[in-house]
C-alpha cells in the first residue's frame, strides 16, 4: 500500500501507474524522471477528512476548524 507523496512518485517514475496530483507536490519532486501535464477542466473532486474527535492535538482542532470554515456551509461534520 503506498502512503506518502514519495512512494507513489517512485511507483509513477517506475511505470506503475499514472496520478493526479497539485502542482505544489511536485515541486519537491522536480529532478524525478516524471512527466508532468497540466490538467484542466476537471470538475470538482469530493473531499473526505476523518480524525479522532477526542484528539486534544491543537494542530489537528486547528486543521479541522481551518478546513470546516474554507468549505462553507453544507459541509458534514461527524467527526
């Protein structure tokens, strides 16, 4: 299972796949032997946060407050 940015750019470069991604990822990865196509017209994506509710980490409150407040309403918060 990959689970970090590198591991999936490593699985790219290798040719094991293709994947979308930002343009600010793959500024740390600029030397990479990747092919790198701007893509546009892509409709919106859906977006899917879980934490553990009970986390007194501040950075997390914090992410998950900054991340509720940038959706707007309509957004579903179940922790």
């Amino acid at each position: 299972m990959i689970k970090t940015a590198a591991e999936w750019v490593a699985a790219v470069e290798a040719g094991r796949g293709v994947a979308y991604t930002m343009p600010t990822v793959m500024q740390d990865f600029a030397n990479r032997r990747i092919q790198v196509v701007p893509v546009e017209g892509l409709p919106p994506a859906a977006l899917l946060m879980a934490w553990h509710t009970e986390d007194p980490d501040p950075l997390v409150q914090a992410f998950v407050s900054r991340a509720l407040e940038l959706l707007g309403p309509g957004t579903s918060e179940s922790g």
